[in-house]
C-alpha cells in the first residue's frame, strides 16, 4: 500500500548482507503471525526451508531478474539453495503454464537424478526470460492476491515445501511487539547507511561512530582495513566470511561489508579480493564503480598506491590489525586452557581437533607448544581415545553456521556442518569411564541459542541434559548469548 511495488503473492528475490540473493514469496504479516512489517519492506518466506523475514524493498528484486540474481556457485555447493530455486521455479512454471518434458523413468532411476534434470530445463527457461509468457506469466492469481482468503494449505505449500506448517488462519497477530521491533530497526538502520554516510561528508558525523559496513550506529570495534567503525554483526559477519572463496579464487563477498550482489574483482595477480558496486559507489564516490569497470587491469583500494579514496581510507597498519581481529578469535578454541590454568588446575595433557592452520599457529605460540594437534576430528578413532587417555574433561562447540536461525541457508544438524555435533557425541561416550571405573569425569557442549528448536531438543535428548543459557556480557563487553550442556558442578546457578 506504500506505492513501492512487490505485492502479496509476488515471486522475488530478497536480499540478506552476507547471503546470495535467494528466492522468496511476498507474504501477509497476517499470515507469519507477527506484527506489520514497517513502511518500505515486506514479509518475505523463503523457498527452501520456509521461514520468514522483513525485507525493505530496496533489496528486492522481483523473479525475472533471474538472470542476474541466480548465483551458479552457491546453487553448486548449498543444497538448500538448490531446493529454494527448484521450489520457486516449479511455482513459476506453474503460474506460467510451462510444461517441462518428463524425464524417462524405470525403477533403477535415482530420484535424484530426475529431479536435477527438470531442475536445469527450468534454469534454462528462467535464464532465457520466461518465455514465451515472460514477466506477466508469473504474476500471482488474484486468490492469492488476498491474504484473508482461507486458502493457505493451497496457496503457500507446494509438496515441495512440505515440511513448512502455515499457521492456521484463525491464528491472530501479537498484540506485543517487543520482540519485533530490533528486527524492524535493523532494516531500517539498513536503509540508512547512505544518509549517515552523507552526514560524514558534510562533516556532520564521524566516520569512526558508524558501521561502514552496514550503517549501524552500534559501533563496537574499529574495521580492521579501513577507517570506519564495525559491530559486532558485522564482526561476526567479517570473521565468517571474509576468506570464503568461489571456484575463480577469488573472495566471494565484499571485503568491506562481506556482502554485495555485484562485485570489481582486483586485477592484480596477488590479491583475490572484491569489492561490491554499492560499497564503491556510496563510500568512494558516485559513478566510482563504473570507472573501477573501464579500468583493465583495476587495482583495488588494498592493493592502489593511494592511501584514500574518498571516505574510504585504508589504514597505515593494517597488516597487524587484521593479524590482531583474527588472532583474538582464533584463541577462543583454547580459552578452556586458560580458563584451567587460572583455577590453578594441573594439566597434564591437553589435545585439540583443530583444521585451521592459523588457529594452530596462534595456539602453538601463546601456548608453547602444550596442546597436541590431532587434525580433523573425523578421523579421530577409538583406538586414538584409548592411547591418548584417560581423560577427565571433554569440551566441545560445533559449528553453529548450520544450525543458526540467522542463516536461511542453514542446512540444520542433520547436513553440512552441523553433523559435527555427532563426531562430539561419538568421542564423548568413547572417552567415557568404563563400567567399574569411578574415576570422576567432567564434559561440556556449546552452541549458538539462535538455533532452531527441533536441533536443539534432539542436541538435548542425545545428550540426555538440558542446556542452560550464558551470556558473555557476564564477563565480558560482548553480548553473546550461548546454550551450554554439560555436568559441571555449578552449571544451573
């Protein structure tokens, strides 16, 4: 009703700092059960695992953008991202009329495999524009125009999607907002970045006071590389993302925001980084990406000889702060042995699973060579448990990308990363006393609290415990919720 387009039925791509641009359906706040989205964005339920978010219309863009919007890397290495763009395009064939060429079947074809093949025929025929209906066949019908229309299992449940439950239509919105309105602000803060952005050119803020990542005025940090301030999503972001790499070799997200649809890969041999167009041209300058485009070959701003480019000012030390903002969490995976040592407890030995070769060398030097490396924690075996033990305390923390609610490319504790919980349980009760043995012994689990709930009531029936909930803000600046199980003496305090 803003006038700003992307109604209610609408097949579009949304946008989320740090993802690819993904498929969703606009949705009726009415429909997630949540409060009204606020003026300029929509409710958004992405195909592939069906949750919803707010999205401000700036980062939408609507289904005929395919061309342009479909990330043929993401769609190779995420499963999730493949069923999302499977789920909407069998909707848009749908809509359209298109009827694709069945695929020869007997009963030794892999499922698999059929639906691989339908799924390239519809890339196909969505990177070719539509045809023959193009953009006008994928407009929604008019039932699905009316989101007050007791239509839901027919309007938003393909069978593909089937593990997404709607809810009812007599559910009602809650009268309490309070859990919404963060979410609300942080689109709007989104939205802002170019108008605080001005506001430093006209000298009227500090560069240092904003997230030049995002526009959040909730600055926590300095940004390792450039003048200009980070939060804390943002870090945590930056820390994820930052040496991601796509199959060219070069980063996959903008190294300043660690984000961005299109990005100006340097030209120069030695550097792998990129820069997205909307960074460039908001903090460097208008028009300054095209120019960066016209320039072959094109040395980016970590790489030019200039210092600043615009607002955009590389720092003179940068080196040993981005050593520094990698070195501190990188200690974190050995932070239990500090914590022992600062209880005055003996260890006598100390192994770590660690894969990353930085983590190991921050840990080799801060510790002196005390912890003993062992790889990847799949190839740990019981014999290993049995000629590295007795142990009296294993500690544990999966990755939580999988498993986090933020990431709508989650893959949950059954795929991906998250099926390293399972590698934590196997070693936990191989590390345990034997029958007869009472010696006592101690364990402990982390995680993200942002994580779905089924993963965290099958996490808590495997392990037999529930979790309880620590925040870092206890000890520290940082507020950083997580879930710990364990047995602990002192743990439920």
């Amino acid at each position: 009703q803003d006038g700003r387009g992307f109604g209610i039925g609408e097949l579009v791509w949304g946008k989320l700092r740090g993802f690819s641009w993904w498929p969703g359906r606009i949705v009726s706040w009415w429909m997630t059960g949540r409060s009204r989205a606020a003026e300029g964005t929509r409710w958004v339920m992405w195909f592939g695992d069906g949750k919803f978010s707010v999205v401000c219309v700036e980062k939408l863009l609507p289904l005929s953008s395919f061309a342009s919007a479909f990330h043929q890397a993401t769609y190779n290495k995420q499963p999730m991202y493949r069923k999302a763009i499977y789920e909407v395009l069998q909707v848009a064939s749908s809509r359209a009329g298109k009827i694709f060429p069945a695929c020869p079947e007997n009963d030794e074809t892999d499922t698999s495999k059929v639906v691989e093949i339908q799924n390239k025929q519809m890339i196909e025929w969505a990177l070719g524009g539509f045809q023959p209906s193009g953009p006008k066949g994928l407009e929604p019908p008019e039932e699905e125009r009316n989101p007050y229309k007791e239509v839901y299992t027919e309007m938003w449940v393909e069978p593909e999607a089937a593990a997404y439950a709607p809810p009812p239509p007599a559910k009602k919105p809650r009268k309490s907002t309070t859990q919404e309105k963060p979410k609300v602000k942080e689109i709007i803060d989104e939205r802002t970045r170019e108008r605080l952005v001005y506001e430093v050119r006209q000298k009227c803020r500090n560069i240092e006071d904003i997230c030049i990542s995002c526009g959040s005025l909730n600055v926590t940090l300095e940004h390792p590389l450039f003048i200009g301030g980070m939060c804390q999503n943002c870090k945590n972001c930056f820390l994820e993302c930052a040496y991601q790499y796509d199959d060219d070799g070069y980063q996959s997200y903008c190294t300043i925001c660690c984000g961005g649809r299109e990005v100006l890969m340097c030209g120069n041999n030695n550097c792998c980084r990129c820069f997205c167009v909307e960074c460039v041209d908001l903090l460097v300058g208008p028009g300054a990406a095209q120019a960066a485009i016209k320039e072959d070959p094109w040395n980016c701003y970590m790489c030019g000889h200039k210092g600043v480019y615009g607002l955009l000012r590389r720092r003179e030390d940068w080196p040993s702060r981005l050593q520094m903002f990698f070195a501190n969490n990188h200690d974190q995976e050995f932070v239990s042995l500090l914590v022992l040592k600062d209880l005055g407890i003996q260890v006598d030995r100390y192994i770590a699973s660690e894969v990353c070769e930085d983590s190991i060398t921050v840990g080799m030097v801060r510790h002196q060579g005390k912890i003993m490396y062992v790889g990847d924690v799949r190839n740990v075996t019981q014999k290993h448990i049995q000629e590295w033990g007795p142990f009296d305390l294993v500690i544990g923390g999966s990755p939580c990308n999988d498993l986090s609610i933020v990431n709508p490319a989650r893959k949950g504790l059954y795929e991906g990363t998250g099926r390293l919980f399972f590698e934590f349980y196997r070693l936990l009760h191989e590390a345990r006393p034997k029958e007869g043995d009472d010696r006592p012994f101690f364990w402990l689990f982390e995680n993200v609290v942002a994580m779905g709930v089924s993963d965290k009531r099958d996490i808590s029936r495997f392990l037999e415990s529930n979790p309880v909930m620590i925040d870092a803000k206890e000890v520290s600046a940082a507020h950083r919720a997580r879930y710990f199980w364990g047995n602990l003496p002192g743990m439920n305090r």
